[in-house]
C-alpha cells in the first residue's frame, strides 16, 4: 500500500500566516481611509475668489514716523563781491601754482556790525608767513549799505594742462569763500562788472581774455566731526570764483624750446648730403634730440611729457632710425645687387626723410 503524499506542517504554518498578514493589510487600509478627513472645499465646490481692490495699496506693516516739517531759515543778507585783478605773476608750472593781486571790494546790505566781509579768504591759496591775504583800506556807507575795499596778494594753486604745451590755453581760477566753512552767508557778486582787469597788466608770453566772476559753491564730503543735518546730506560752502582765461603765444615758445629738435633734423639732413663722417653726425643727431627732451622735462611737470612733447620726441628720434636704417640698406645692400637702382633710392632719400617728418609734426599740432 503506498503512502499518500502530505504537505509538511511547517509549509502548512507558513501559508496560513501569510493570508492572516495579507488580511490585516487589507483591513488596515480601509480603516485608515475611512478616518481620513474628507477636504473642507474641492475645486468644483469652492467659493470664488474674494475681488483684488488694486487702487487702494495695502498698508506698510510698519510706516516710519512722519518727519516734522523743518522750519525755514529767514534769508540771509546778501554779501556781494566785486574783483579788480592788477597784477599776475610767477607762474610756475612745475609747483601747479600762480600769484595774483587784486583790489576786492564787498557790499554787504545787512547790519553793519555783523559785516562778515573780514572773515573772506581765497580758499585755493597758498599762504605764507610773510604773504598778506586780506588787507583792508577802506570801509564806508553808500546808500544805506556798507561797502569794503581789501587788497588781496596771494600764491593760488592751479593744476596745469599741458598736454598741448606749448598750444595750450589756461584757466586761472581764484575761489574766494569765508574762513569758517560751516559759517551761514549769502555770496553773490556785484551786479555790474563782477570782475575787471587793469589795462597796465601784461603778462609776458601770454594773452589776456576777458574775465568772469559768479557765485559757485564748494562740496564738503564730509561732516567735518559735527552731526548731519539730514542722512547723507552734502554741506555746501558758498563762495565766489573770478575766472581769468590766458592764452599762450606758441611762436615764442617754440623756437627756444624745441631748438634741439630742429638741430637733430638738420644733422640727419646733412648726413644724407654728406658721403663722409655720417655716424658722427647721427650721434649728435641723437645727442640734440636727447638733451632737448631733458632740458624741457626740466621745466615742466611730467604730465607734459604724455602730450604734444612726448609725440613729438618719438617722430624725432623715428626719423633719425628711417636715416641710419635707408643709409646703411641702400649703401651696403642694395648698392651690391644693383648699384643704379641704388642711386635713384638714394636720391629720394632725403626729400622722404624731411617729408614724412614735417608731416608727421604737423599732425600732431594741435
């Protein structure tokens, strides 16, 4: 009799323990579905939008404090300033600087005794011990305000332009202001003739244009260790500025000032005309242009040197490469390949020479 094949008890255990796990999972589910909460609203049953009133903005969740309107300062009295220039002097442009005098007189419209017209200074001065700045000659009362006459001598600082030198045209531009720059004062100048120049006054190598004066102001960029009046605020001095344009007389500049210029190009010249003893020639060529360019940076500041000058000197010293370089080619190169082709260069050699210098000077003239 054969035996009946019976599953084992303990694959028996394992199936029944698998369907109860499967069971509880199922019932598990479906307890958990039915404790959710259902939505409070759905796409298809929610209330609209509530309108966006966009005219009317919203209100800042904090709005700083109104600031307090500030009460205006009654007008001050006008000062008024008037400029008679009699003399300018000692210009020097490696010390970015000038002297000037000046007769200065000042109508004031207010009380006599609150005259603030001895408090004045040129604020681009330079002062010396043994410089006077303001000296007053004479005080007295026209037409119910009180007018002032001072004579002003003073070095003034000028930032040179000289990057045309010596086609340059000048600015000489003298600010006059109180000494307290946080003092209060209404500068203007005098309606007629703010500023007027001798008709003795002549400025050696220079020409005089017509001055100017007007009302201007100076930014302090800093607080000067007392609280702002308002965050960022930019404190103003008022002052006065008188304008003095001068234009240099080029012609009388030019011959003293670029003499070794013009030597070096006439040593190249006569280097190209004479067959002997050239490379003396060239070097002192080199030697004029060279001494030229030191003996102008030695009365001129180095921002001279960036301009018309520094240009110049380079087209000078091209030109002397162009002689040596052509000589040499034509005479010991080309010379042996082809000796008539070697003349006819050589005669076109000093006119290309002069040529393209004077062209390249006249380029650069400003």
């Amino acid at each position: 009799m054969k035996d009946v094949p019976v599953v084992p008890h303990r694959r028996r255990l394992w199936m029944a323990l698998a369907a109860l796990a499967f069971a509880l999972t199922l019932q598990i589910g479906f307890w958990r579905a039915a404790a959710m909460p259902e939505p409070a609203s759905t796409p298809a049953t929610s209330a609209p939008p509530q309108a966006v009133d966009w005219g009317r903005p919203e209100a800042p969740a904090a709005s700083p404090p109104l600031r307090q309107p500030t009460l205006r300062q009654p007008t001050l009295p006008p000062l008024q300033l008037g400029a008679y220039i009699t003399n300018v002097n000692d210009i020097d442009l490696l010390n970015d600087q000038f002297s000037i005098e000046l007769l200065l007189w000042t109508i004031w419209q207010g009380d006599p005794d609150r005259n603030p017209s001895d408090q004045l200074r040129i604020l681009n001065g330079v002062y010396n011990g043994d410089t006077q700045r303001f000296e007053r000659i004479r005080r007295d009362q026209i037409n119910g305000s009180s007018w002032s006459l001072y004579t002003v001598r003073s070095p003034v600082v000028k930032r040179w332009r000289l990057q045309r030198y010596p086609f340059d045209d000048q600015l000489l531009h003298v600010q006059i202001g109180l000494e307290d720059p946080l003092q209060p004062v209404n500068l203007d100048v005098v309606p007629t003739d703010p500023s007027t120049i001798s008709p003795g006054l002549i400025l050696p190598g220079w020409i005089l244009k017509p001055p100017n004066g007007y009302a201007s102001s100076i930014s302090l960029m800093s607080d000067l260790g007392r609280p702002m009046a308002e965050v960022g605020a930019v404190r103003r001095q008022p002052t006065v500025s008188f304008d003095l344009p001068i234009q240099r007389r080029s012609l009388l500049f030019v011959a003293p000032d670029f003499l070794g210029y013009m030597l070096a190009v006439g040593l190249c010249c006569m280097s190209l005309l004479i067959t002997r003893s050239r490379d003396d020639l060239i070097l002192a060529a080199v030697v004029s242009a060279g001494g030229n360019y030191v003996f102008i940076a030695g009365q001129l500041p180095v921002t001279a040197m960036t301009g018309f000058i520094g240009t110049l000197q380079l087209i000078i010293f091209l030109g002397i490469l162009y002689v040596v370089a052509a000589d040499e080619l034509i005479d010991n190169q080309l010379s042996l390949v082809n000796a008539r082709f070697a003349r006819v260069l050589k005669v076109f050699l000093l006119p290309s020479y002069v040529g393209m210098t004077l062209l390249g000077i006249w380029w650069i003239i400003p």
